[in-house]
C-alpha cells in the first residue's frame, strides 16, 4: 500500500480537483448506528456528540434538521498524511475568494466540504492553484 506523495509542488501540480455530485449536510448525533453505515459519507467522534455527514436527500427524508447545505470536493492527487503545507496552500487560495473549507483528511485523498454556493468558484480557484505550478 502506497503511503502517497509528499513533495508539496508535486501535489499542488497535480491535485485533480473533482466535485462530487450530490449535497452533503453536517449533523451531530449521539446514536450513530440510527444511520445505515452506506449513507455515511463521514464520521467523526467528539465529545459532545458523533458529527455524521450524510446527503441533503437523506436528511430531507429522515427530517433531520441541518443549517449547512456543503458540496464536497475530492483532491485526487494521493497526498501522504504527513505531507507538509498542502492544507495550508488550498486554504489560502480558498480564502483569497472568501471560501470557508471544512477539511477531511482520508487514507488516499483530502476532501474538502465548501458551502454549495461556493462550489464551481471554488472548483475554478483549486484548478487555478494547480495550473500555476505545472
């Protein structure tokens, strides 16, 4: 198993933004197990409660109160976890175009949730990002 790259000019050259379809919302939870493992795309403990992402369409369905409509980009470039400066080079050009990011790191890829508004401005700033570099 590859433990990705770690150079950050070669990740930044080659992050392959892609804008998943769908919408996502984020939701606090202290019985996660009311949720099917399938319909989770994130799950994250805390103290407070378990946060889950799940699609709009299955909150809307199960009446699950949200405030955060969020799109969801994957950077396919496999970045190592112990890559330097990568969340910090997205970030800033994200928030040069007033663009909160709300960052999960996987195994293969980071993935970024951006409020659905925000979503093809944000898909044409991570590109740009990348094409500066090439």
């Amino acid at each position: 198993m590859s433990s990705g790259e770690t150079n950050l000019s070669q990740i930044l050259k080659t992050l392959s933004p892609e804008l998943n379809p769908g919408e996502y919302i984020f939701q606090s939870t202290n019985d996660p197990s009311q949720f099917d493992q399938k319909d989770i795309v994130g799950l994250f403990k805390e103290k407070e409660g378990v946060t889950i992402i799940i699609s709009k369409e299955l909150a809307d369905e199960k009446k699950i109160p949200y405030q955060f409509i969020a799109s969801w980009i994957t950077l396919n470039v496999h970045s190592s976890l112990d890559a330097v400066g990568l969340t910090a080079a997205f970030s800033k050009a994200l928030t040069e175009v007033n663009i909160s990011a709300n960052v999960i790191a996987g195994y293969y890829h980071d993935h970024i949730f951006i409020a659905k508004k925000d979503a093809e401005k944000a898909m044409k700033t991570l590109i740009e990002l990348s094409k500066q570099l090439a």
